[in-house]
C-alpha cells in the first residue's frame, strides 16, 4: 500500500481535489477523510489530482487525509455472490443493514463475500502440475443449480507446490500454491480480486449461434437475441420497461442472471427481490435467487457510485462466463447512468457534449455493451461462455433522437422499442413491432431451420407482412371505413388483429401465458397463419368473410395461449383440423345464408 501522505485540497460534491506527492495514478482506489469514504482517482495533473467518492461527502474538510490502496477500484469475487444482492461498488446491502440500519452508512469497509462461512471444496490439481492461466484448480456448490469453478488468474502460471486436501474451506484460505519460473510463489483461494473497468482476457471470440430463450412471443418469434449479443429497450415513462426487464430476468434461459438496477426507485427493486425470491425457475423448479444475482442502485444513493454499478455488475458477469456459463446483464436503466456521467462531468468541468452530456458518452456505453458476446475461455479446457447485455433506455418523453439512445442504437444489434399507446391499450409486453429490429435474424438461421423447421422463418415473415400491412390499410379505414374494403383486405385487419391479440399479447401475471416455449410459440403462430390461409382460399371460393370470422375455431384460437402446457400439443392439432373443416364448409356454401 502506498503510504504518501495526501490531503483535501476542494471539495464539490462527490468530486475532491487532493494535493501531496505525485504517486497517484488514474483508476487508483483511495481511501478519503477520516472516515475512509471510497474514492477512485479519475483525473490527475501536476498540481491537484481529482478524485471521484463513491459515498456521500457531507463532512469532509479540506486538510483530511487521503491515502492511495496502490491498486485501481476492485472488487472480490468469488462463491457467495448468487442469491445475494450488492450496492454499485460490491458491498453486500444484507451486512450494511446489519452495520448501519436501512440506510448506507459512511466509510464502511465490508468485505462483499463471507469471510467466515465454509464451502465443501473438490481439488481439481496435483503436486506437480502445470497450470496456466484460466486452468481449473478447484470447485464448489455455490447453490442447487451452479458450481462455482476456481480459475487462475489471468497473468498468474506455475508448477503446483502445494494444494490443500478436499473439505471444507473459507473464500479466503489458501487452497493450491503455484511457483512460477522466477521462484515466486502465488497463493491461489477460492476468491479473487479484479479491477471493474479492465475486460476479463477471453481465449477467442465465437460467432453468435443460438438465441437467448426468453419466452415472450414478441421477442424470439419476431425479434430474437442471440446468446452474447446485445439489445436495448428503450421507451417512455410507463411503457413498461422494467416489466419486461423483469420478465426476461425471470425466464430467460441463461443460467445466470445479473439484475442490475442504476438509478431505480427503490420500490422497484424491493419489487423484484420479492418476485425473485418467490418464483421457481422454470426449468429446475428451485427458487430463481439461485441463479441470480442483484446489484442496486438506487436513485437515492450517492449518483458517483451509480457510474461504478454498470462496470461492477459486468464484471461479475464475465467473472462466471470465464466458468463456462451463459450469463445474461439486465441493466435498467443506462439512461440514469448516462446522467450520472453528466453530472460527474459537469462537476469536472469538463466541456459539454450535446444536451450537457460528456462527450466519451458514446465510448463509455461502447465499452459497456462490447463486453457481451460468446466467447472460448481461457485455460486447457474447452469451455466456452457468453455473456448478453440487455439495456434499458429512458429518453426523456420517448423521444428518440436523443444522445443516449442514439448512441445505443449505433450499438446494439437488437431494439426493442416500447411504445406507450400500446401500454396504455393493456398491451404487454408493448414493444412496437413496426419501430423494433434485430439484426441476429441471419446468424440464427441454422438454429431455427434444425430445432423448429424452415417454416418457422417464413411464418415470421407472413406475420411481419400482415402487421406491416395493417398499418397501411388503418389510414385508409380511418377515410372511407372499414366496410368499404376489399374481403381480402378485410381479411387481412382480422388476421393482423389475431396476430397482435393471439400471439404477441403475453400476460406475466397467468402462470400458464408468462412463458412460452419455442415449440408453442411455433405451433400457435401456424395456427393463427393457417386461419389467414385457409380463409383467403375461402373468399376466392366466393365465401362471406363474416362467415368465416364466425366459424368456432376462430375463438379457439383466440384462448389458445391459455391451454394448460401439457395438453397444448393436443389441443393446437384439434383445432388445426376442426378450423380446416369448417372453413371448408363455409367456402362449400359459397355466399349462402
């Protein structure tokens, strides 16, 4: 640690001048005044080093001492991070309420895991062995659903000298010794620091080749991600973006999720660790805090520490994509980190871009979003991992013109723009489909034609095609009415409505429609485009488009997303041959009544 004496010099909110030696290097963590307020060093020339306080400054005086930890901001990971939930720089909220009370007190220093608590450790090396960077020396159960795996550090290799018997240990207890060439010898325990702002080195990247399942309709039949890519949900107020973050916390089928929570209201993270604790994963029916972790901040708490979250919650996030694990980041939202930047900006005088934002704006959310993909990990092993970011945009009264989803979308591959009319309408999840795109259709071509058949991607299509046309045919409706159109555009309103309303229409609140599976959402979008099908072979036949909107399957499909999951397959089938036979009964009697 270095021991150069540093003082206050200025103090402006959460931005402190300090003056003494010249041992102070960018990123630098600090300890601040005499309470010890954590503090990174952001800027430094000749005469003042400024550094940014991730704590409130109320108290400081110029004269207090400042002293250098001699290595930049960090954080310890390790096993005990899943199930708990962290404050924007790692200390864990549960050991701050029970030092401080339910507010963050200042200047506490708690370790972010269990210092005392003990893991069932299985010894993967031996006496001898070589070990390089990324090499698997030790694993334990962090919970019923993932096994934490001890990797070497990046920058660390060696012949094993020591290594510890199987039992149980703490994250701090050495576990395996490694001597290097040199005859240095590097402790290696079940936990690791690493600074938040520096990438975890990857072996190679891989292209995208899966998508993400997250069993909202709209989202993997029309606008899919693919696992390591990145997506924004960008809206208004009210549009729902938190919901649907929140939905996609839940279902997704990666096997870690990382909800980080930037500048949100507090109720709404209460919110989702009430949800979280209470909801089974879908897949393993354990408790979905098993494979969760939760960072907040929120919008109450020191805004400095709010710019930190977003790298502290990737950070974790690459932390178990390097074990081998899909992981995915749901972030809502950047846009309050976006302002965090702004005011730490301003504060550091520093010249305004547009709108009073910094001009790196563009460059820091780059730096957050090129950390996702999929990746091969470091070390002997074939191991390969990705990490998804999804993020949420906020631009003030949804206008996006704005600097912060502008410089998104130039990021992104995947938007999903929500729309408040929608919202309003009770339309969830209100992602405007005619304003949303992902440009990972191409790369998951293989995926679909091999799980779901060609015919999924062309089903995709003819929906689009219809949703696209409805928009059209609305302006003309609102001229002459709706009577005057053609059977066949009439036709195609009632099959864009059944397609909005059957399909994309999802409600989290019905345990039986919160999620659906790739293999429902196939079968249930045929079904809808079978009726549009059928029905335009109908009115060629010169059969009356009322008729064929009255026939019954037509309100079975409607109530189709509500059929029990195990009798789906069964019922879909039925009402594909019922729908065919009456249809046909109703071309037979041509413009009969």
């Amino acid at each position: 640690m270095n021991q150069t004496h540093y003082t206050i010099h200025g103090i402006n909110g959460p931005v402190v001048k300090v003056t003494g030696g010249k041992g102070l290097a960018m990123m630098d963590m600090v300890s601040v005044g005499e309470e010890g307020l954590i503090g990174e060093v952001v800027s430094v020339d000749r005469s003042a080093t400024t550094v940014q306080v991730y704590e409130d400054t109320a108290g400081l005086k110029p004269g207090q001492p400042v002293v250098s930890q001699g290595a930049p901001m960090s954080i310890t990971l390790g096993p005990g991070m899943l199930t708990n939930i962290f404050d924007g720089i790692a200390r864990p909220l549960k050991g701050i309420e029970a030092e401080s009370g339910p507010f963050i007190g200042r200047g506490l220093n708690i370790p972010s895991l269990d210092q005392e608590k003990t893991w069932d450790v299985t010894l993967h090396v031996k006496a001898g062995d070589v070990l390089a960077p990324g090499a698997l020396y030790a694993s334990c159960p962090e919970t019923p659903l993932i096994v934490h795996r001890c990797l070497v550090p990046a920058g660390v290799s060696g012949r094993v000298t020591k290594v510890v018997p199987a039992g149980a240990y703490r994250v701090s207890d050495t576990l395996v010794e490694l001597t290097d060439d040199h005859g240095q010898i590097h402790p290696l325990a079940l936990a690791q620091r690493w600074p938040i702002r520096t990438p975890r080195p990857i072996a190679q990247r891989l292209p995208i080749d899966r998508p993400l399942v997250t069993g909202q309709r709209i989202i993997d039949t029309l606008f899919p991600i693919g696992k390591g890519g990145a997506a924004a949900i960008p809206g208004p107020f009210g549009a729902g973006k938190t919901m649907t973050q929140h939905q996609l916390a839940k279902w997704s089928d990666a096997d870690i999720i990382v909800y980080l929570g930037c500048g949100e209201r507090g109720n709404e993270m209460t919110q989702a660790l009430e949800e979280f604790s209470e909801l089974l994963d879908p897949k393993s029916q354990q408790p979905l805090m098993n494979r969760t972790i939760l960072i907040a901040n929120t919008s109450n708490m020191p805004v400095a520490a709010r710019e930190a979250s977003v790298y502290t919650g990737i950070t974790i996030a690459e932390y178990f994509r390097d074990m081998g694990y899909d992981v995915a980041v749901i972030a809502d939202s950047t846009s309050r980190w976006a302002e965090a930047l702004r005011e730490m900006s301003g504060r550091l005088e520093e010249m305004p871009g547009e709108e009073g934002y910094p001009a790196y704006l563009a460059s820091r959310l780059a730096q957050f979003y090129e950390r996702a993909g999929v990746v091969r990990c470091m070390g002997t092993e074939e191991r390969t991992g990705s990490l998804t970011a999804v993020g949420a945009v906020s631009p003030p009264g949804g206008d996006l013109s704005e600097p912060v989803a502008q410089a998104t979308m130039r990021i992104v591959k995947v938007f999903w723009s929500l729309d408040a009319s929608l919202a309003y309408r009770r339309h969830f999840p209100a992602i405007n489909w005619l304003n949303s795109y992902s440009l990972y259709l191409d790369s998951l071509k293989p995926w679909f034609d091999e799980n779901l058949g060609p015919e999924f991607l062309e089903d995709r299509a003819s929906a689009m095609s219809i949703l696209q046309s409805e928009a059209s045919l609305n302006e003309i409706v609102q001229l002459v009415g709706k009577d005057a159109l053609s059977p066949a555009d009439q036709l195609t309103l009632e099959g864009a409505r059944m397609v909005r309303e059957d399909f994309l229409q999802q409600n989290a609140f019905a345990d039986v429609d919160s999620f659906s599976s790739y293999d429902r959402q196939e079968k249930l979008l045929a079904m809808v485009l079978r009726y549009d099908r059928l029905c335009r072979e109908a009115i060629s036949k010169g059969a009356p488009v009322a008729k064929l909107f009255a026939v019954p399957s037509r309100e079975k499909i409607g109530r189709a997303k509500s059929v029990p999951e195990a009798e789906y397959p069964m019922v879909y089938e039925a009402i594909r041959k019922d729908m065919a036979d009456q249809i046909d009964a109703a071309a037979a009697k041509g413009g009969e009544f």
